[in-house]
C-alpha cells in the first residue's frame, strides 16, 4: 500500500511542464517556449493555418537567439472566455518596467483534441525611411529597408540597426511586435568619415599649391599684383578648420573649412618692389560623399 501511495503521488511530479491541458495552460506554454528560444516548439502550439509565409525568415531559432531579440518576461495567462471548441485567454508580460496585454484566441475540434492558438503571430512596423538606408538589420535578418512592416513575427522585441556606410550610421533601435510604429532613427555622421576626408582637403589644397598661378584654377585661394610675377610659388600657412555635417537628406556631408592661410611669393618686373609676396586668408567648401563605397571628398569651388 505504502509503494502504491509513493507512486500515484510521485506522477504529478513526473509529468512533464509542457504537456498544457487548458488553454490559459497552452498560452504560458507557448510563451515559455519563447522564453527558451524555442522556434520549433513555440510553432507547434499555433494552429497551421494561421502561420503566414515569413519572408525573410523570422519563425526561427536563429532569430529568437540572436541578441537583438527579446522575448516577453513575466507573463501571466488568464482564461477570458472558453467553450468546447473556443477560448480567449489574456495574456499580461512585461518589458522595461512596462506591462503589455495580449489577447489570444484558442480553438480545437472536440475535448480530446489539443488547443492551438490562432493569432500567436503579430505584424511589426519597420522605421520610416526617410534616409534612404538600403538595409535593415532586424534582430540579425537583413530586411529591404524599402518595407514598411513585417507581416509575421513572434511576440517579443527585436533590435533593429540601419546598415550604415562610409557617411552616416544610426544607433540601433528596439521595436515591440505589433507595434503601429516606431521612433525615428537618428542619423548621423559616422566619425571615421572625418578621419578619411580630412587628409583629402589637405590633399586637395596641397595640389593647389603647386600651382604656378597667381589664381590657381578650381581653387580657394588666389593673389593679386599690379605687375606681372614670376618664379610663383604658393605655400599653405596655416590649413582650414574643418566642419562636417549630414545633409538634410543624410546621403551625403557638407564639408566647410575656414580661417585657412596661404602666401604666395615670386619675382615682378617692378624696379620698386621686385620681391613680390602676398597673403590672403580663403575658406574651403565641398561634399563629403560615397564613391564605391568609401567617403570622398568632392570640392565645389
């Protein structure tokens, strides 16, 4: 009697946490299947056909475990409404310190057939593209930046990154599944586009002085004289200032460099002053652009 006794208390114990029997049962299953990162297993309590085709794949173990997803913590499952064959089950977790709801319609054939969740999927906004980004990274998933919304996700939140370039980069922002919209993507320059355009305005004004002109042509900076010079030569006393900033559009960078020096020197024909040298102060102006992936410097003087 005592073996018996041992045994038939010992099977509740036995039975396995994610064998659900009532629908609130197979609501927090399926949301501690997220919490393990378990796509297979989370798919197996949705009704078959409510699953969408999901294009770019997020239905997956790599996208649940990927850093950039979230699943929702804390949940709590209570039965709403339940007859034979339909059930509503709200669902209550959180995220952030913010509690979010989440209403679950379950259905079966009859009472020896399993619940399954009909609308476990939800739609998810995507950031407005107001910077042409051709890309997306949605919790690891590249997305055509063209996309306004995906169709199908698990519940949870998802990191979302805009594939920079050579120009600009946005920090990353997170999105709740279901949600109508997101916050706005803040673009900015990316420092290493200062680093890569600064040694080409120097570059660029290098090349100015080598000219042999009292106005070099597509240049800053130029010299006058009453007489004509010869032997000219140019040096740069003192390099602009650079400032570098995104353009409205954040395709590409103003480029403005000020408080630049130059002196020219040379030889007139003047029995007065033969010994010509002129001073002149110039700013620079360009854009900061993407050439074959790589930011160069492009002047517009």
């Amino acid at each position: 009697m005592a073996v018996v006794l041992l045994v038939v208390a010992t099977v509740p114990l036995l039975s396995p946490r994610w064998l659900p029997d009532g629908p609130d049962d197979v609501a927090r299953a399926y949301f501690e299947a997220l919490a393990e990162r378990d796509a297979d297993k989370a798919l197996a309590f949705l009704d078959p056909a409510s699953r969408k085709p999901a294009a770019p794949p997020m239905l997956t173990d790599r996208i649940l475990s990927d850093p950039g997803y979230t699943p929702p913590g804390e949940v709590e499952a209570e039965v709403l409404f339940s007859a034979m064959d339909t059930s509503t089950v709200q669902v209550d977790y959180r995220f952030n310190q913010a509690r979010r709801q989440f209403e679950l319609t379950l259905t079966r054939e009859d009472d020896r057939t399993d619940w399954k969740i009909q609308n476990g999927l939800l739609s998810m906004a995507l950031p407005r593209n107001d910077a042409g980004w051709d890309t997306f990274l949605v919790s690891g998933a590249a997305v055509p930046a063209t996309q306004e919304r995906l169709d199908v996700v698990f519940p949870g939140a998802y990191r979302i990154v805009p594939v920079g370039n050579a120009i600009r980069e946005a920090p990353s922002i997170t999105v709740w599944a279901g949600a109508a919209e997101t916050d706005r993507l803040l673009v900015r320059l990316r420092p290493s586009a200062r680093e890569a355009i600064e040694p080409q305005v120097r570059a660029y004004l290098d090349t100015c002085a080598e000219s042999r002109e009292l106005l070099p042509p597509r240049c800053p900076f130029g010299g006058r004289s009453d007489w004509p010079v010869t032997s000219l030569s140019w040096t740069i006393t003192h390099y602009p200032t650079l400032k570098l900033q995104l353009t409205s559009s954040g395709a590409e960078a103003w480029v403005v460099g000020e408080a630049g020096e130059a002196e020219v020197t040379g030889r007139t024909s003047s029995s007065v002053t033969p010994d010509f040298a002129y001073r002149t102060t110039f700013s620079v102006y360009g854009f900061g652009r993407l050439v074959d992936g790589k930011a160069v410097f492009v002047p517009s003087h």
